[in-house]
C-alpha cells in the first residue's frame, strides 16, 4: 500500500519503458505494440508492482493505407481508454483520441489526467 499510495508513483506513469524504484521495490511500466487486424494497431502501457497490474493505458489506431505508395492515406478512428487498479490514483481521459496522417505516416494520440488522492498529496 506505501508503493501505491506514495507520491512517487507518478513516475510510473509516464508511458514509456522503465523499472523505479518507490519504497525499495521495483514499479515497472512496459510498452507492448500490437497488430493483430489489418491497418490497425494497438499500442499498451502496463505499470505493474511485483508484477501485479495496477495501471494500464491502451491506445488503438485504424486507419488506411495505399500499397501502391506505401502511404497511410486516412485515419479511421482511433481510441484511448485505461484500466487503473491503483486505489492512490484518480486517472480521466480529456476528450476523445485525436488523430491525422502525415506524409506517409498515421498518428492518434490521447491525453489522461492522473490525480493522486487526499493520502498521496493531490499532486496532478
């Protein structure tokens, strides 16, 4: 409870790949890509404590592509979501996933807010 409930679990929840250290024990955040569809692509941040799930970001991305130029032509939709098991930590969506092509590239991106509770502070 120290680990989760600690102001430094904020850290953790930058998403990229990284092991810190809260309280002398290890919170790992991995990044995993996914394509199991065609022209779509999942992209997952897990943070887990003594590999126990605490957060998770899941951002997913379709969109169309022209073999003849090897282009992504169009975004079609694109999602961000998150699961949180961490009692500490209040996490939100802000709006929806936003999305665009450039040049030959598709792009989607999603912003959360995380705010620690009353026992961790209310850092945000």
């Amino acid at each position: 409870m120290k680990v989760i409930q600690s102001s430094e679990i904020g850290k953790a929840l930058e998403l990229k790949n990284q092991t810190v250290m809260i309280e002398g024990v290890p919170v790992e955040t991995k990044v995993k890509f996914l394509s199991d569809l065609p022209n779509t692509l999942n992209a997952q941040w897990d943070s887990t404590v003594m590999g126990i799930s605490i957060t998770t970001f899941y951002l997913t991305l379709t969109y169309r592509f022209d073999l003849t130029n090897g282009r992504a032509t169009k975004v079609v939709d694109a999602n961000g979501a998150h699961r949180n098991y961490n009692p500490g930590v209040i996490i939100s969506e802000n709006g929806a996933a936003s999305k665009e092509t450039s040049g030959s590239e598709a792009y989607a991106r999603q912003n959360w807010t995380a705010k620690m509770v009353p026992a961790g502070g209310f850092i945000e």
